[in-house]
C-alpha cells in the first residue's frame, strides 16, 4: 500500500463507462491492486443509458496520479478518464446530490 | 440459421482459425464438450491432469506459434484452477481465450453446487472478461473477446456462459461481426517529428545501447538486425526476450538484471542512450530505479501506456508497437562506427560464467551446453521456474538461435510441463524439450499422463538437487545457511515415477552419462524423463540481491 507523502495532492479522476453490472468492482480492484486507497467515489448517470459516470478521490503524487489515469483508461469499460479542474468540484457535486 | 449457445461458441472458434482446444470437461460444461465431440474434425481437445496444466498449455501453445490459445473449463473448481494459468499469462501478455460455463442463470447467486464468481476472481488476472447469461450477447462477446485478447498489449480474456445459454437457442447469421462494446482505441502513431527526434539521440549518442523486452514481437527481428548494423548498436534484453535475436549475435551481450551478464548490467550503466522496446523494467530488470542506465537518455517505446514511468522514469516515451517503432525508425538512423564502445563491449565478454564448484556431478552450465549442442538449432525450449530457469537463460544461448518459453513475470513454478506439452501439440514437427528442477517439477508431472496419452515426444531434463534451490542459494547468502523448508529430504524416484506414467525415465549422474541418456531419448516416439543429479551447493551466477546495483554484483 502506498503512504501519503507530503506534497500528495487531493484529485478527482472523472471515468466515463459503459453501464455494466461489474464495471464498479473493475475499477475499485484496479485501484485496491495497484496500492491506491479511494478517498470517495460517486456514480452518476449521464444522458445516455448505456454510459454512467464515476467520479473517484485520491490522494497520490502528480506521477502516481497520472500512472493511475493511464492504467485506468486501459480496462475495456473505460470510455474516457479526465481530472477534474477545478479541484472542488466533487465536493459540489456531492452536495448537491445530498 | 439456429444454434444452440454451445453450438455457438464451437462455430466462432472455427470462425476464428481455432483448431486445438485445451481444457477439461464437467457438470455444467455437458452441452459444450457435447459439441466439441460432435465437431471433433474441426477441433482437437486436448485433456489434461487438471485445468491449470490446460491453461499453461493453452499458453505454451500460444507462445509457441503465436496464435491465440484456448482454454476450457467447467464451473466452480474447474474454473478457479484456471487462475494461475491466466495469471501467468497475463504478467507475460499472452493472448489466451478462456471459456468457462457456469451453473444455470436461476441458480446464479445460490452458491448452487460448483458455483462460483469466476468473473469476479479473475478480474486482477485478465485483460478483461465477461459473464453471459443472455444468449443474444454471446456473438458479439465472442468476437469481442477475440479481439481484446490478441490486439495492443496482448492477454488472456474469460468468458463465463451460464449453463442454460449453452443450450438456448439463437438466430446467427455467418460473419456478421456486431461488436458487444465499443472499446476505446489507442491511438499508437509516432509522428515524422517524433522519429526525428529520437534519431537525433541515437545518430549523436557514443555510447548507445538497445535494452529488448518481451514485448517486442518476432516480425520485427530483421528491422531490428538492421538497425544494429546500421547504427553499431550493442543489444541486451530481458529473459523474456530471450532467443528473440541470436546469442551467437556479436552484438548481443545477454540478459539485464538480477541473473544478468556482468556485460549487460555493466552496459547499461555506462551507456550514454538507451532505446527500451517493449518493456516496463520489472523489479527484476530495474533492481533499483534510480540507478537503471543512469547515465542514459532513456528513450521507451511500448504500445501499453502505462508502461512508462511505472517503474523506472524515462525521457522519451513512444506509444507504439515496439517492432512497428523499429521499421519505422530505420530510415532516419545514420550509418555510424562506435569503436571506443565496441572495444569496451569485448573486454566486459571477457567475463564468462563457469561452475568452479569441486563435485563428480556434472555442473548445471554443461548440462545445458550439452543439451543445446546436441538438439537441433530450431529446438523449442520450455522451462519451470528457479535455479534451472536461469541457467537456461544464461547457457542455452551460446550456441544459437532458439525459442525460449518461461514464466517471466509471475514467476510460476510447475508452469513448464503445460506449457511444453502446449508448445508439442502446436508444433508437431520441433523437438521440445522441457528444462526444470526436482521441485518445479513435483509441481506438474502429473501432466506426464496427457503427454503419454498423445504420445508427445517431449524430453523433461530434471536437474535434481534435492532441495529448493534458488530459496535454498538466498538462505546460504542471506540467511546464514538456516534452511528454512527448502531441504525436504525426499526420496522421489523419478524413473519409476515417470515409467508408472508410461515414461521413458532415465537417471545420469555424470556428463557422459547425461550425453548417452538424452541420445537415447531423443530416439523415443513418446515422452522421456531424464533426472540429472546436480550439487546443492551450485549456485546461480552473477546475483544482485534485490534493490541493488551493479556495483552489488556477486560474481563468484
């Protein structure tokens, strides 16, 4: 498992996907193997059926992050990854969820 | 026209080039190995001792003639046997098709008899996989599952049908390709100024190396041998990607890492540029990232992305097909002379490895000189892992081109006779011949009843130490000789084991007799067992212990 370091930041990896059954447990095992702890995560539809939306939180180095977008977007379901700027935008999401 | 879910998955195997089929039959997989009989002219099924020699053989299969190898499996255990197989394959990207059947849909969620979430268990072991309990899904998913497993970065792909689509019904209409999903495609085109760029390094560099992994595909072996030429370009590489260009190639220095040449390892620390094909620099190659060819450029070309920067930080990264980047790159590399480097390269050769260890045994390097002197130059080779797979790696190459086949990234000890049974079945014309010690081999002779059964004229060298070897060589180094399990004391009898197989066993306890016995078996039409005794106290040369660097050597 890897440890917080001092200057990780908090980021917030949007992954666009085919609205499968399994396509959640495919993205938090890759994440648990690859030694990378969700901070949050949050499934959101999108206007077409067949997609859905995960927005996931993590901390990590900006290395780490980007060898996580890059692993990320190799799994089959993936249709798309980005990084959310600005940074607060997950947790307005959220709130506006609740 | 109508077919049954089972007649399906028989006719896109047939559509697909498939001919041989690994794999082992059960409860819920009735339907299917029901056409596989029906259909056995256009498919061969090879049944193993269990499904995890299956899918090593699908594997050796695959490695072997570069075809996709397929792999069936009934549900439950059948189905969790498989995951070493596709573990193995997929820290190594071999394209492998697994087709496991799992119990009836109304039973799915019951923890019903044999039932078990084969999706979900292989999910960190495949590229992908897919659980189909509608019989409408199953074309596309095939033909999908087809693809995934042979295009980019290659690796195994399971498909789990549940039992009743096996027997359902569909209209299926020949050819017709309607993909399952739309997967997203890598863009993998290196531009003009890319390719310029990376020349420019290579043109003005003193001191290049090209570090070769296993990524790097056989069709690109003649642009590759150019490109040595033309730019007078030492090579080293991985054990993955051994026998990819001749040892006997002046230009090669051999394996970098942990058991690498004090040549190789030496090389890339003094190089000045180094062009990394199709590799991620495992911890077994980059034994400490920060100093991995630290005084290079480092320049990596691999078609998986994330290969860059995972393990060691490069300056330069390609998203290519290694061998496609090579052809491409030709044309722009100018004909250069590095005759300082070159010098350099023959004084570092200088520093062969031979056993100086005193014992009437024959010594591990000339088993393997002796083997590869004798066997023919387009020999395939398979190995299990430890002490004899390095050996292999390190010997087998001094006298020429040859196929190496092992178990680079996982590691999987009792991979080999799979594996080489794999390797026979899709090369009936090629000698193989299986390399592996007494205790990688406990792991997987009860695969010798499937090489019996099909009369494969395989030949296994067991070099028997009687103890775990590579463990047992770090407990001598590290663990001041406190042999912690590696000496078991059996009393295996390997001729008569391997003649209650129906093997020809043979036992050599010196060099000519290891000479006479392997004349002997290569004149059998079935498989052959040769137990070679070999010193415990023979150890795997050079060594750098794990985090370290080249100035960490253990060289004798």
């Amino acid at each position: 498992m890897r440890q917080f370091k001092p200057g990780d930041s908090r980021e917030v990896v949007s992954v666009l996907v085919n609205n499968e059954m399994d396509v959640l447990a495919r993205l938090v095992t890759l994440f648990t193997r690859r030694g990378y702890n969700i901070e949050s995560l949050k499934v959101e539809q999108v206007g077409n059926p067949d997609m859905s939306c995960v927005k996931i939180e993590m901390y990590g180095a900006e290395n780490d992050i980007a060898q996580m977008i890059r692993q990320t977007r190799k799994l089959v379901d993936v249709l798309d990854v980005s990084l959310l700027e600005p940074r607060c935008a997950f947790r307005e999401s959220v709130s506006i969820a609740q | 026209m109508e077919l049954t879910g089972a007649q399906l998955i028989i006719r896109k195997l047939t559509e697909h080039k498939v001919n041989t089929v690994f794999g082992y039959p059960g409860g819920t997989a009735l339907d299917l190995f029901d056409d596989l009989y029906k259909h056995s002219d256009q498919l061969t099924h090879i049944l193993t001792a269990d499904e995890c020699g299956a899918a090593h053989a699908a594997d050796g299969y695959s490695r072997s003639t570069g075809d996709i190898g397929v792999v069936f499996a009934t549900s439950g255990p059948g189905a969790t046997n498989l995951i070493t197989g596709l573990a193995t394959a997929f820290m190594d990207s071999v394209p492998l098709l697994a087709i496991t059947v799992n119990v009836s849909k109304n039973l799915i969620g019951h923890d019903a008899f044999q039932e078990i979430y084969i999706t979900g268990a292989t999910m960190p072991v495949t590229k992908h996989n897919y659980f189909v309990d509608d019989i409408g899904k199953l074309p596309g998913v095939l033909d999908d599952a087809f693809k995934v497993a042979q295009s980019g970065r290659p690796g195994p792909v399971l498909v789990d049908v549940t039992k009743d689509v096996t027997a359902a019904g569909i209209d299926y209409s020949p050819g017709e390709y309607i993909p399952h999903q739309a997967g997203r495609k890598v863009q993998t085109k290196v531009t003009r100024n890319e390719l310029q760029a990376i020349a420019d390094k290579i043109n003005a560099a003193k001191k290049p190396v090209i570090f070769l992994g296993g990524g790097f595909a056989a069709r690109g072996r003649q642009p590759l041998i150019e490109l040595l030429n033309k730019a007078d370009i030492p090579i080293t590489h991985t054990i993955m990607a051994a026998g990819m260009i001749g040892f006997d190639n002046p230009r090669n220095l051999g394996i970098v890492g942990m058991h690498g040449s004090v040549a190789a390892n030496t090389t890339m620390d003094e190089a000045d540029v180094m062009l990394a094909l199709g590799t991620r620099f495992s911890d077994r190659v980059a034994l400490d990232p920060d100093k991995f060819a630290k005084n290079a450029v480092k320049i990596q070309v691999d078609i998986d992305e994330s290969a860059f920067n995972k393990n060691v930080q490069v300056d330069h990264m390609v998203v290519d097909d290694a061998a496609d980047f090579v052809r491409k790159l030709l044309p722009f590399i100018e004909e250069k002379h590095h005759d300082a480097w070159n010098e350099r390269m023959l004084q570092l050769k200088k520093h062969g490895i031979t056993s100086d260890l005193d014992t009437p045994l024959p010594h591990p390097d000339e088993v393997i000189r002796d083997t590869c002197a004798m066997a023919d130059k387009d020999t395939i080779y398979v190995t299990d892992v430890g002490q004899h797979q390095m050996w292999a790696a390190q010997f087998l190459g001094d006298h020429n081109t040859y196929k190496f086949i092992t178990s680079g990234g996982l590691g999987t000890m009792g991979f080999g006779y799979g594996a080489a049974i794999g390797a026979q079945i899709g090369n009936p014309d090629k000698r193989v011949i299986h390399i592996t010690g007494d205790v990688s081999f406990h792991m997987c002779l009860n695969e010798a009843c499937t090489a019996v059964s099909h009369d494969l004229p395989i030949i296994t060298v067991i070099m028997n130490n009687s103890v775990l070897g590579m463990v047992y060589q770090w407990q001598t180094i590290f663990k001041d000789k406190r042999y912690s399990a590696t000496d078991p004391g059996r009393k295996t009898d390997f001729v008569k084991v391997g003649e209650g197989f129906g093997v020809h066993g043979y036992r050599a306890e010196t060099r000519s007799e290891y000479i006479e016995a392997l004349k002997s078996a290569m004149k059998n039409s079935g498989p052959s067992w040769i137990e070679v005794k070999i010193d415990r106290n023979e150890k795997v040369l050079p060594f750098i212990p794990g985090g370290g660097s080249t100035e960490d050597m253990i060289i004798g």
